[in-house]
C-alpha cells in the first residue's frame, strides 16, 4: 500500500511531527512522487494548518481534513458539541481518492490508537478497517515504557498493520535520559516491535531543513514506497 498512519501513545507524543518530517523528507528526495496529507479527523485548529504552511500540496482543505470540529476535545464530543455527528463514511471515499491519484499517502491519527474517533470506534480500529500500515510514536518520557506496551496490545488486539516504533524526544534529552526512560532493548523484547529511530528534540520544528535531517536519521526502508530517490 502506498499509505502510510502515524499513529501515537497519546495526545502531544509527537506524530504531527513525524508527519512533518517524513514529508520534508519525501518531497526533498522524492519529487517526481507526488504526496497527500490528510488528517481524518481534527478538532480544533491545528494540523491541517501546518500542512498547508509548510508544503505546497495539490489538496483542498477538506481533503486534508474531512471531518473538521470547533472544539479541541474528543472527535465525538467536539461534534456533538456543535449538534453533528461523526459520519466515517466521508472519510474512506477521500483516502480512496488521494491513494489513486498520489504516489505517497501519510495519514495523521487523533491522540493515541486507542483514542475515539466516534461514539463506538477507535483510532486503531480505523487502522484495521483500512489495512493501512502504521507506526506508533512513543514520547521519551518517564512512563513510555509502559505506554509503548499498551498500545502495542491494542494495536494486535486491533490487527493493525504496526511496522515499528519512533521514539520522540518532547523535550530536550541527553543520550542517557534517552536510554534511561526508553531503554531499545527492553522495549523491543517487550513489543517484539522494532523501533526504527530516535527524533531529537527541535527548537523549531517547522523548519524543513532540520525535520529532513531528522527524517534521514530513521529508518525509513519500511515506511516508504520503493521509488528512484533523487540525491543531492
């Protein structure tokens, strides 16, 4: 599948910046592949906004982002806040559509796989349902360990496509907090998932120089679709 769910342990644990980093990354390298962004579900501004300051994509905003809600709450309270409710049958037909005329999709979930994107569905079951391979951002922080795990479970519980792990520095970490809050070997042995990389943490995580560079320090052989890269 040329589809690509970063999904995360949880709300601020770092995908819209992985997200970021893989499309300066793409578009730096592969220019002759054309990429979408698209974040299904958004409550409040955020995400959409940023994707459409940092790159030039060939989407409308309601493609970028479907199902769009006032609130910065859970996709279902935010909607039913403003009286609607969550339609996901107006999301399939948009991915659908990105997939067929894009070389490369990267799909940015809402909070964690476990986290509601209606009264009855998660995060990780739309995941499952679109068979879409994804990778979980972990945030380097007291706890990951054990958000790493639960999220995992849920991910196989869910049957969803999960091909690694990022781990995410939220805050400024030196090499031995990095292995003293998220240890690799234990983490792996754990999940029996692999971690493809370590984000540092970004003074300015909207410069496209320094998400390419980081981009570039993962390992990506899993993540992207096998195209010509183009080096410089």
């Amino acid at each position: 599948m040329n589809a690509l769910l970063i999904s995360g342990t949880d709300t601020d644990a770092g995908k819209t910046l992985v997200t970021t980093a893989i499309a300066a990354y793409w578009q730096r390298y592969y220019p002759q592949g054309s990429l979408a962004l698209m974040k299904p579900l958004q409550s409040g501004t955020g995400d959409r906004e940023l994707y459409q300051r940092l790159f030039e994509l060939k989407q409308s905003p309601e493609e970028i982002t479907p199902l769009y809600f006032e609130a910065p709450l859970a996709p279902p309270v935010a909607a039913q806040r403003e009286g609607r409710s969550v339609d996901l049958k107006e999301l399939w037909p948009v991915f659908s559509r990105l997939q067929k005329r894009s070389s490369f999709v990267l799909v940015e979930g809402v909070g964690g796989l476990g986290s509601p994107i209606s009264w009855e569905l998660t995060v990780a079951d739309l995941a499952h349902d679109w068979r879409i391979p994804t990778v979980l951002v972990v945030p380097v922080r007291l706890g990951a360990i054990a958000a790493a795990v639960a999220n995992v479970a849920l991910a196989r519980q869910s049957a969803v496509p999960l091909l690694g792990i990022i781990l995410n520095c939220v805050h400024p970490c030196s090499e031995s907090e990095v292995a003293d809050l998220t240890p690799i070997d234990l983490i792996e042995s754990l999940t029996q998932t692999r971690i493809l990389g370590t984000i540092p943490f970004l003074e300015d995580s909207q410069n496209l120089d320094q998400l390419v560079q980081v981009a570039s320090n993962l390992d990506l052989e899993l993540l992207l679709p096998r195209l010509p890269r183009v080096n410089y």
